[in-house]
C-alpha cells in the first residue's frame, strides 16, 4: 500500500480525480445558473409586449384619480390571460396604488423606478426589478408607463412569473438541470478517466523507464542507457541524462588512467630517487667505514659524487613540487615588460660553462634592436632553463645548440631552441610534455618533469609551444611571446 501511495502513477491519478471533482461541480453549477438566466431572459423577451399591450387598452387614471372599475377590469383581463403573473399599479413616483397578487402579500409600498426606465428606453436590455412580495429579491418583469395628455401618470409593473410559479418552474428546473447534468458529467467523467489514465500512464512509463535506468547506473551498470524513442521534454531530459552518463563514465575512465599513470610515475621516481640515494648511502657509509684508510683525493671524490646525487634529489623534489602547484592552479602568473635579449643573454652566460664542458657549440641568434616582451619574467627563466638543459643534456660533445629569434610580426616574436641531439621517436612524440610519461627523452639525467613543467608555465601565459623531432638528427622547440605594445 505505501508503494502504491509512493508511486507517481497513482498520485497523479488521485490529483486528476480531485480536479475532475472541482470541475464537475463548477460545470454543474455553471450550467444551472447559465441555462436559468436563459429561461428568464427569454420569457422576459416574449413577454415585453404585455405591459405595454394592458397600458395601451386601459385608463386607469381619471383626472389623476385611480378609475377602480377600470382598474378591476384591468385586473381581470390580465388573470384571464395569464394568472402566472402579478400585476402593479403605480404612480409617477413608483408608490403602489393598486395590484394583483394572489395568495400573497405585498411588503413593499414603493418600487425603484431606475430599472422600469431602463427597460422602457432600451427595448434589447435583460434586466430585472424588485419583488414587492420578496424584499430584496430580483425578478424579470414587463413595465410600460400610462400616459394622460402626453404625461407620464403612473406605470404598469408586471412581475412575469409569481412566487407560486417561481418555486415550482425552479424545482422542476433544478431537478432537469441535475439529471441533465449528472448524464453529462457521467459521460465526461469517465471518459475522462479512461483517456486520463492512458495519459498518465504513457507520461510515468517513460519516467519509470527513466528512474530504473538511473537506478541501475547508479548501482553500478555503467553501460545503461535510457534511449528513449518518443520526442518531448522527457525526450530531451532522458538524452541529457545519457550525455551525463558518458562524460561520467569518460571521467571515470580518465581517472582511472591517470590513477594508472601516477602509479608508472611513482614508481619511476621511486626508481630515480633510488640510484642517487644508493649512490648517497653508498659513499657516506665507505667514508665512515674507511675513512682512516682513504687518502684526500678520494674523499673529496666521493663527497663530490655525494654532492651531486644530494643535489638531483633536490631537483627532483623540487620538479614535483613545482609541477604539483601549477596543476593545482596555484601558481599566477605576474606579467610585465622586459627584454628578450637580456633574458636569452643571461640564460647562455648561465649554460656556457655547460656546454664548453661538452664540448657543445652554443649559439643565440637575436635580433639587432632590443625586443620588448610581456610575460612573467620568472617563469618564463624557468621556460628557457629547462628548455636549454634538456638540449644540452641530450646533444653529444661536438654538436651545437642554438637559440633563435624570428620577429615575424608586429604582436608576436617566435623563439626556436634547436639541438643536434638524440631526438625523439614518432611513438613518444605526442607524450613528451605528459608528467606521467618518461621516454627516452627523459630519462637522461633529469626528472622527466621539465618538459610538463614548461607545457603548464605556457598554458598559464595561454601559449602553445610546437617540437619536431627527429631520431639522432635533433630536436626543435619552438613558442610565440607576446610583444609589448
């Protein structure tokens, strides 16, 4: 029972059968009232000629006296005729002088004229006027005035259907109006049942449809889809749903392969920061253990191996750190105006010794006037600095590095790092600037976190960077920055 309650279905019902009530009995009523007002208008049109028809043929005034043999007659004629009606003298000023009411009395002794003008002037007008036996009561009537030398003297006021008539064409009324409109509510009501139901249950069968497939995406089925054929709202809900579903199921499979990733790159670090920490381990416990026994020369040896593994460890934590920041949009970016020059000639000043180390000829190509840049002056070091170290790492003694400027337009400048190194297969090309790949290009002494490093610093400044690589010939990296205007 509280799942029939519960159900959308059988709600939807009870609220249709509630409304069905409402407008049932508002239709009744309505067509009560409305086929009454007919049945009144239309007597009151077929009989607006009476007043006017018993004025015309009587004079029940004689010299402003009230003629009582003329009136009785008046009287008689009108009962003769139509006893359903009851019949009004009155003078100019509405007071009633005289009438024909039988079985009743009369309570009031003037009547307001305002109606019996309106239906004398406007002969299409519906309209009703006071009861004299009924205070307050509004009745159709026929109303003519009696003239005497061309002067209104009085008027004739005919109430068209009398109390006794009135209660029993109301009764018989009412009771045709209740079999009439219980048939037509009969009809309706259970037509509209039948075709309402169907409704309801073709709308909540598509919510149904809707509900389970949710439900069962929701416990798991990834694969569920709603596919709903028919058009409409429901249409539109159950195929933003699916596209729901997809872009959840493609997170969760993104997630699921960047969960993979992070593992690989755990486990690569773990890998690189082993070596150097072995390396570390290695020599400080022979320093300890054969301290006395090693001359000098070999302990500075090993210090300095010491030193430089301490410092790629450094590195390494210091890679990560900075990589996680930028991917944790923690990083903003502080744009402002500097030389291009000065930077490039300061980043070569920082690499020479490097290069000369390996052998490695280092050229920068700048243009001859001084270029102004806007960017973040310390990030894009950082840019530069892990570009070069990436060439140099991986170009062989004797071959050449070079830095190029190409001012190709107004707005823009394009700065190429070119090297004769190793270069990079066509395999791990698209991956390069990924923090959870680490080909080959990466695995020379470095973290294989500055090229994504790099990629991020250029998304914060909305730059793209483009390589071209190719194996054991080289590899150029190259990126716009915007001009200062």
């Amino acid at each position: 029972m509280k799942n029939l309650s519960n159900s959308l279905f059988w709600r939807l019902s009870l609220f249709f059968l509630v409304i069905l009530f409402v407008i049932s009995g508002v239709y009744i009523y309505t067509t009560h009232n409305s086929s009454l007002v007919y049945s009144q208008e239309t007597s009151q049109r077929l009989n607006r000629p009476l007043a006017e028809r018993v004025a015309k043929f009587t004079k029940p005034f004689i010299d402003g006296s009230i003629n009582e043999e003329e009136v009785e007659k008046l009287f008689h004629n009108v009962m003769v005729l139509n006893p359903s009606v009851e019949v009004y003298l009155l003078d100019e000023a509405g007071k009633i002088l005289s009438y024909y009411a039988p079985f009743g009395e009369v309570k009031l002794e003037r009547l307001n004229l305002d109606p019996i003008h309106q239906f004398i002037d406007n002969k299409e007008v519906f309209i009703k006027g006071e009861d004299p036996r009924n205070p307050g009561l509004q009745k159709i009537f026929s109303a003519a005035g009696i003239l005497d030398n061309e002067r209104t003297v009085g008027y004739i006021y005919i109430i068209l259907a009398s109390e006794e008539y009135t209660s029993v064409t109301d009764m018989l009324a009412h009771n045709y109006q209740i079999k009439l409109a219980t048939k037509a509510v009969l009809i309706t009501f259970f037509a509209a049942i039948i075709i309402g139901f169907f409704v309801i249950w073709y709308l909540t069968k598509n919510i149904n449809k809707i509900s389970v497939a949710v439900n069962r995406f929701k416990q798991g089925d990834l694969k569920t889809r709603i596919r709903l054929e028919s058009k409409g709202e429901l249409s539109v809900l159950a195929n933003n749903i699916d596209a729901m579903a997809d872009t959840i199921v493609s997170n969760i499979n993104e997630i699921r392969s960047v969960e993979k990733l992070r593992k690989e790159l755990i486990s690569n670090i773990s890998h690189d920061l082993r070596t150097p920490l072995t390396s570390i381990q290695g020599y400080a416990e022979t320093l300890v253990l054969l301290e006395e026994k090693l001359d000098k020369k070999t302990k500075i040896k090993y210090l300095n191996t010491i030193l430089s593994s301490t410092q790629r460890v450094k590195k390494m934590v210091e890679n990560l750190f900075e990589i996680s920041k930028l991917e944790a949009h923690q990083v903003e970016t502080k744009k402002e105006t500097f030389s291009i020059n000065e930077l490039l000639s300061d980043m070569v000043m920082k690499f020479d010794l490097m290069a000369k180390s390996k052998s490695i000829d280092f050229k920068i190509n700048v243009a001859d006037n001084n270029i102004l840049v806007f960017a973040d002056i310390a990030l894009m070091e950082r840019v530069f600095q892990n570009l070069l170290e990436n060439a140099l790492n991986h170009t062989r003694e004797g071959g050449t590095v070079q830095i190029a400027i190409k001012n190709n337009s107004a707005s823009s400048i394009e700065v190429t790092i070119k090297d004769t190194g190793v270069g990079i297969s066509s395999e791990e090309l698209p991956y390069i600037f990924d923090r959870y790949k680490k080909g080959a290009y990466g695995t020379h002494k470095g973290t294989g976190l500055g090229l994504a490093i790099v990629k991020k610093i250029l998304e914060l400044h909305k730059l793209d960077i483009k390589v071209e690589s190719e194996l054991n010939v080289g590899t150029s990296f190259s990126f716009r920055l915007p001009v200062y205007s």
